[in-house]
C-alpha cells in the first residue's frame, strides 16, 4: 500500500527531509472522529484515494482532489466496498489515503 511505502520512506532514509502527513480510512475507520485525531484535515485542502488499485484511480473517478474534510468524507462513503475494474485487476475498495493538497501542473 501507498500509506506504508511513504511511512518507511519516512522512518528508514535518513536523507530524505519530507514530512508525510497521510491518513488510512479502512472500514472500521470512524469517519466522524477523523478531525479529532488529526487536526490539520480541518484546516487544508485535501487529495483522497483507494490506498490500492494503483494505475489509474484518476480515471476511474477514483481521485478527489482540492478537497475539503466533509467532501472527502462524502467521497469516500460513496466509494467504500465499491467494486472496480481496472484493466485485468477487479477489486473491491477498501482502504483509502488522506494527504493534503499540493497544487501542481500535470
């Protein structure tokens, strides 16, 4: 998953100076509890995506980006357990990433 490379990334390069803010939504996640737990997504723009399925979430209507706490909220309970297909691979949505947004060209 996503979240776990950027974490070991993270805690195991010593070299590498960036500070990743994330957050993994699983089912069991209280979606309602999230700003209590991690203060900053009140506070900026946010991007969200399946923690899985990589290739092309954007084109799958998979991505949120420039968001805010309620609309990733929403994004995500309208996607949870969703089944997707995406070139050979099928499967079910189940885990996702909250990161903020960072404004760039394609």
């Amino acid at each position: 998953r996503e979240y776990a490379a950027k974490h070991l990334l993270q805690k195991h390069v010593r070299d590498l100076d960036v500070r990743f803010r994330s957050v993994q939504v699983s089912p069991s996640t209280d979606l309602l509890k999230l700003k209590d737990d991690h203060l900053w997504l009140a506070h900026e723009r946010l991007v969200v995506k399946p923690d899985m399925l990589f290739g092309k979430r954007g084109k799958n209507n998979l991505v949120l980006l420039d968001g805010t706490l309620p609309s990733a909220i929403s994004f995500i309970q309208e996607r949870m357990h969703q089944t997707v297909a995406i070139g050979s691979t099928v499967g079910e949505v189940t885990h996702f990433i909250i990161e903020p947004y960072v404004p760039h060209k394609e």
